[in-house]
C-alpha cells in the first residue's frame, strides 16, 4: 500500500481455510487491518462472518443470471435492511456488476482477502502474498506451490519457514489412484 498499490491489487493465498494462519484466520486479521470497525460503517454478521461495507468479498458459486461467477472479487457497496420484513441485503460491487445478496444467497459468497490457491487459478494479481508453514501439512506442494507463485504479475512474498518450501517443492502431486472398478465387475458377472 505505501507503495502506491491499492485492496485489489494486493491478494493473499492460502492452501488450507482452518488453523492458526488458515484462510479463515487470515480473513479475520486482514480484515482487521484493512477495513477495521467502526461507528459510521454498516456491518452485518452471517454465521461466523462479520461483513462491513468496504469489504473484500470472493463470490463462491456461479450465478450467470447476475453475470458473477466463481472466483470473482468484489467489494461490499451497502448493507440495506428492509424493515417490514427484516430482511438483509448485501450489495456486492464486481468491476460494475452490482450483485444484492439475501438470505438464500449469502452462501454465495464470503470474505476475499485471503483466498485458497485452488480459488486463485486462472486470476493473476499485481502483489500476491503466500503464507509458507509447515502448519499447512500435507497440503503444501510443488504443484500447489507452483500455482501460487504463478498468480502474480509483478511481487510475490512469500512469507514463514524456508523449510516448509523446501519441503513443500520436493512433493510431488503423487496420488495413487486404485482402478480395480473393472476387477471388481468381471468378479460379479462371472
């Protein structure tokens, strides 16, 4: 940001949404840091989501009817509650797209500052920011890795223990596929 980079231009990924620097914790502190409480911001809370106007938010599922699919990233514009039948809208900005999501579409979306890798394929951002730990297990590997590093166009940090790397980028995406389907038929058909 002192560097002249704006929200968007900055994304944070993440291999796994629990633990201490899941994607969950790391949306709640940079969110924090980002766009933090206050008097004159509408905020509205949706499970364990608290969500405030000027928030990052990462559309999770397509929805072609409003032209908003997923992976999209847009902003928080309102917060507008009907009184008459208490009802609430988030009004979610997409690059001029405006999406309102109500009730039976808030599982639609959630916080976007920090995303999965997963989430991130196909995007690039200017600044990616990669959290690196060995907290993230199993899931931090070379092709993982590799996926991340790739999504940004002009810095990339990455962040926590040179060993975790080290490791991560020595496994390989090896998953052993059992294939027995057709063992198994020619068993019951003969």
């Amino acid at each position: 940001l002192e560097n002249g980079y704006e929200q968007k231009d900055l994304q944070v990924l993440a291999p796994m949404y629990d633990g201490s620097i899941g994607i969950y914790a790391l949306n709640d502190l940079l969110q924090d840091i980002f766009n933090p409480k206050s008097l004159d911001k509408k905020e509205h809370q949706i499970g364990r989501f608290t969500y405030r106007v000027g928030d990052k938010i990462l559309q999770l599922k397509n929805q072609p009817d409003d032209d908003v699919y997923n992976g999209d990233i847009g902003i928080l514009i309102d917060i507008e509650k009907e009184d008459k039948k208490s009802k609430t809208y988030l009004v979610v900005d997409f690059d001029g797209v405006i999406v309102k999501y109500d009730s039976n579409t808030f599982t639609n979306i959630t916080l976007g500052y920090c995303i999965s890798v997963h989430k991130s394929q196909g995007s690039e951002y200017n600044v990616v920011i990669m959290p690196v730990s060995h907290e993230y297990g199993i899931m931090l590997r070379r092709k993982l890795i590799y996926t991340g590093i790739t999504r940004s166009k002009k810095y990339l940090y990455l962040l926590g223990n040179v060993n975790a790397l080290a490791r991560g980028v020595t496994l390989e995406d090896t998953i052993e596929k059992n294939f027995t389907l057709r063992e198994r038929m020619e068993k019951l058909l003969y």
